[in-house]
C-alpha cells in the first residue's frame, strides 16, 4: 500500500494481479483497476519521490513502472525477468529516484536504473530494505530472513557491513528523520537500533509480547513505534540510546 499525488490516493496490490487506486478521504475506488497484459502477483509497491511514476514488484520477478493519468494506468518500463519474486522496493530518496532497489525471495538485492547497475546476494531472503545517508555518500541497508542487517552501495556489488541483529526474519529497517540511526523490526519480538555512523548496534534488544511485523519513528526521532503480531503497538522513548 502507498499513497499518490500526495495524500488524496491511496494506491493498493493484491492476489488479483492488478492495482488499484481509492480516494483517501471518501473511499470510493477511482479509475480503472492497473493490469498487465503479462499477468501475475503484484507482491510490492512504491512511488518515486516525484510522484510521476509508481515501481511494482511481482511475483514473475519483474520490477515495472507505471505512469497514471487519473483514470487509466500505463506500463512504461519493465524488467527482464529474476528467478525468485520481487517482494520489496525502496526508491532512492536523495536523487530525486534516480535508483531502485529491490529485493527478491532468492536473497538477492538488484539495484536498477535504466539497466541494472548491480545485484548481489544475500544467503536468505529480503523482506525489506531502506535507504540510508552515510558519510561517503547514500547506502542500502536489507533486512533479511536470517536476522541480519547488510549495507552496501548502489555501485558495489558487495556488503560491507554484515550485523548478526535478530535470530529470526526482520520484517521492517527504518532510518531515523535525523538519519543517525536505523531500527529494525523482527519475528524474534524485538526491536533494535544500529548507530549508521558507527555501525555498531545500540542498547539492547527492545522485547515484546509478539513478533513485531512494522516500525515508524516519530518526527522528533526519540519516540519509535513498533506493531506486533498479537494486535499491540508499543512506543519506546529511545533518547537515552
């Protein structure tokens, strides 16, 4: 789910193979529903920063790029086809969405542009993966079904930053508003926080009473919210880390 042209669409995938888009404040269904010819699972969705183009990642294992006129959606751009699906997409927050990056079921990463500028491989799947700013420039950090936070550059087809930070899938990373530091959220009931200028994780593990599934930090970055499992949401002051 994502929102478009702002906060009046709510643009949201399913099973059905198709997208499709509501308006945010009455909840009525606008437009026709977004099909490929090439029919297959939507398993992600993301809106360039721009907001002119809307990337969808399938379970074919292609990334493709939609443009939208109100009513009727057209493919501009896809992929050639990965061997797992596609089921998380970050675009790159700092070029105004010059890169994507994608991560796919086979635990690769791909980072794209007009081409693939580079793909590599993680042992386990990528459920999730953010953007982040660091002093030599912007990064991506995945998350994975290993447990393990992994950063890298859009150009380098390696990590170079390999954290152990939960014994189960992480299910969300998200970077602070001040980018200092990232949280990740896990099936193992917990909560962590990695300083991303000095790598190493912060404080200990934040527990729960279920697998925590999502996290969003507040606009002052001390507050961080965490969903679980069993329906709870949980605020954690994190000024002391």
């Amino acid at each position: 789910v994502a929102f478009l042209s702002g906060d009046k669409y709510i643009i949201t995938c399913s099973r059905d193979d198709c997208l499709q888009v509501t308006d945010a404040k009455t909840g009525k269904l606008v437009g026709d529903p977004w099909q490929d010819r090439e029919s297959s699972q939507i398993c992600a969705i993301a809106v360039s920063p721009n907001g002119k183009f809307v990337a969808t990642g399938s379970k074919d294992g292609r990334i493709r790029l939609w443009t939208w006129n109100g009513k009727t959606a057209k493919i501009v751009a896809r992929s050639k086809r990965h061997t797992a699906a596609a089921n998380c997409l970050r675009w790159s927050p700092h070029d105004n969405g010059v890169y994507i990056a994608s991560g796919f079921d086979d635990g690769r990463v791909a980072v794209w542009q007009v081409v693939v500028v580079g793909v590599c491989s993680n042992p386990d799947q990528v459920p999730c993966a953010t953007w982040v700013q660091t002093a030599d420039g912007h990064a991506i950090v995945t998350g994975s079904t290993d447990g393990k936070l992994r950063m890298r550059y859009p150009e380098n087809r390696t990590y170079y930053l390999d954290v152990n930070a939960h014994s189960d899938r992480i299910c969300a990373v998200v970077p602070s508003p001040d980018k200092r530091i990232l949280a990740s959220a896990s099936y193992d009931r917990t909560l962590r926080v990695l300083d991303l200028k000095a790598k190493p994780l912060i404080g200990p593990p934040l527990k729960h009473s279920a697998e925590v599934t999502c996290a969003a930090f507040a606009a002052s970055g001390t507050l961080l919210a965490a969903g679980t499992s069993d329906g709870m949401i949980y605020v954690w002051d994190i000024s002391g880390l």
